[in-house]
C-alpha cells in the first residue's frame, strides 16, 4: 500500500485521501469577463507532465484538510507534501 504524509498528519494509507487536481492553479480576477473558450480552458485544461507534478490532496479519512503533494508521475512516488497556501518547495536536483 502506498503512505501519503499529511503535513499534519503524518505518514497515513493512501485509501484516507482523496485526489483534488493540479495545484497552485489561480482563479479568474473577473470570472464574467472570460468567454465560454476561457472558461472551459479554466476549468478543464491542465499540464499532464511524464515526471514531477504539483497536486491537491484531501485528507477526507483523517484531518479533513487540504495540502499539495509533489508527485512523480512516472513511478506514482511522492516526493514532498506541503500545507496549501504554501509555495511549491524547490527539490533541487533539476526537479
């Protein structure tokens, strides 16, 4: 079983986590200027990368609380989770 940590948890079975989308994605300023394109750009186009990705992560089965996670997408192994609102860590190492 893969073990997500919480940032405020701790180290908890990935069955207590719900996946939430990319991360430090930016609502509109003026959500009824956008047009039906910019909207659906908004709400449904996302950065698929083969490598290190940022994400939104629920921990509906314990604190209830929302943090971002840093993730290889090729071998699904998390690399650093972070409260949200937080910056993106630097992994160094060219990631």
């Amino acid at each position: 079983m893969l073990l997500v940590t919480c940032p405020h948890c701790g180290a908890r079975p990935e069955i207590e986590f719900r996946y939430g989308g990319e991360a430090h994605i930016a609502r509109p300023a003026d959500p009824s200027a956008l047009d039906d394109r910019q909207w659906a750009e908004f709400l449904y186009f996302r950065s698929n990368p083969k490598g290190v990705y940022a994400e939104r992560w629920n921990h509906a089965h314990g604190c209830g609380r929302w943090f971002n996670a840093l993730r290889d997408t090729a071998s699904d192994a998390f690399l650093a989770t972070y409260p949200a609102g937080q910056q993106r860590p630097d992994l160094g190492g060219g990631r």
